[in-house]
C-alpha cells in the first residue's frame, strides 16, 4: 500500500522533481502546498503518513510548519528538505520533531530516509 505524502516547498520546479521521485518510489502525493499556511491546513485536511518540507516558505517558515504540524499532531513524520544546510537550523529542526533533515539536491537521501521511518 502506498504512504501518502504532502510536499510543502515554495517552487514549484522542486515540488515536481520531488512529487516525481516520491511517486516512482511508492509514495503516493496527495497534496502540493507552496506556503506554510497552506501547508498545515492540508496536513490537518489530508493526514498524510508523510510531509517533505523546506524551510524557506513564505506566510510562515518551515520552522513554524513543523511546530504547528506536531502540535496538532504529534506522531506526525516530518522530513525537512531544504538548501539551508546551516547547523543551528538542522539541530532546531531535529529538536522541535522532524525525523530526518536533508539538504538539496542531494534527493538520493531522501528516499532512504522515508524508508526507515517505516522499518
């Protein structure tokens, strides 16, 4: 069975790399947000098994989706993709609940860090 995705990422050329290799990898998108308002209010709508999220989104940071995310649910999986590759970022993000970090384009990693989360 498939896990159903939302990708949360403000350009929409990376939303569709992303969408592409999630779903020929047996991850199904069920939903695309391009801001973080947008982006939680799908979480809450759609309950994906999975959110792919960047840090650079505007109307509200990634750093605010993921609270938000987990605040209203927190066993919620949540995959931080961005080009932000600073430490203070990575380490506030892993602290407040995201359970991987990846820094693009390195996509390879992604797929492997999806897995894991359902071993």
């Amino acid at each position: 069975m498939f896990k159903t995705t939302l990708i949360a990422e403000h350009s929409t050329f990376m939303r569709n790399l992303l969408k592409n290799l999630l779903n020929e990898n047996g991850y199904k998108v069920v939903a695309e947000a391009s801001d973080g308002s947008s982006a939680v209010s799908l979480y809450k709508e759609k309950k994906p098994d999975i959110v792919v999220l960047d840090l650079t989104m505007p109307i509200m940071n990634g750093l605010d989706v993921l609270k938000n995310i987990l605040k209203f649910d927190p066993k919620a999986k949540v995959i931080i993709c961005s080009a932000m590759g600073q430490k203070r970022l990575i380490s506030d993000a892993i602290e407040i609940g995201a359970k991987d970090f990846i820094i693009k384009p390195y996509f390879n990693e992604l797929i492997p860090s999806l897995n894991k989360l359902f071993r």
